[in-house]
C-alpha cells in the first residue's frame, strides 16, 4: 500500500476462505474496499498532520461506472488507485479506479468523503 494525503494505490488479494467462498466480488464490496481505502488516507494524513482522525466517511457517491463483466473471482488480485480532485474541508472529491490483476480498468468511482480531525495534541 502506498498513500499519502491527496491520493494512493493499494492492492488486495480476494481470500477464497472469507466472505466470497468461490463466488464473484459484488460491486457492494468494490465500493467498500474503495471506501475503507479513503479512511486510510485520511488517517494518514491525521498522522502527518499529528492530529486525531475524529471520522471519516463516504457522504455520497456521485457516479459509479462498472466498466466490465465479469467481476474478479476469489484468489484473484484487484488494486485500487485515489485522487483527492478538491479538498473544502471537512469535504473531499475523490476520484477512485479499480483494476484487475491485468491491470485491465474494471471500475470508475466519484465519490464525495468526509472528514473531521481533532487538533493537535487533543484525543
């Protein structure tokens, strides 16, 4: 995983053992997993700001473009690329891709995050 405050890449492997059990990602999971990754961001930017992340969430998606069938399948690698396109904080406009393990373009998601940071020194 790689990120630092405006935007970062990272990559899963689908665990066959977990919650897919052979079957395809869902779209609900790609959504997750770019929404998970945006609160890692903003974590680490917390961190480098040296404040406390108080929240970070998705307050709404703008588009959402499945680019092709079929969905990975368990054992397969998908990665994850964000943008930060405009901070007003506490909002963000992120841009988020998916790709597959041929790094083939397998979705395309705008999405507006929120965030709050307690100040420095304050838990």
């Amino acid at each position: 995983m790689y990120a630092t405050h405006q935007h970062g890449l990272t990559e899963v492997r689908l665990n066959r053992n977990l919650i897919l059990a052979g079957a395809r990602v869902h779209v609900g999971a790609i959504i997750e997993y770019l929404a998970q990754f945006y609160g890692y961001i903003m974590a680490l930017q917390a961190l480098q700001r040296r404040q406390q992340l108080r929240t970070a969430q998705l307050a709404a998606i703008d588009k959402f473009e499945l680019l092709f069938e079929p969905l990975p399948e368990a054992d397969e690698t998908i990665s994850a690329k964000l943008v930060t396109v405009r901070d007003i904080h506490p909002l963000y406009f992120v841009k988020g891709r998916v790709y597959t393990s041929a790094k083939r373009e397998l979705c395309v998601m705008e999405f507006k995050g929120f965030a709050q940071f307690d100040p420095e020194g304050t838990t």
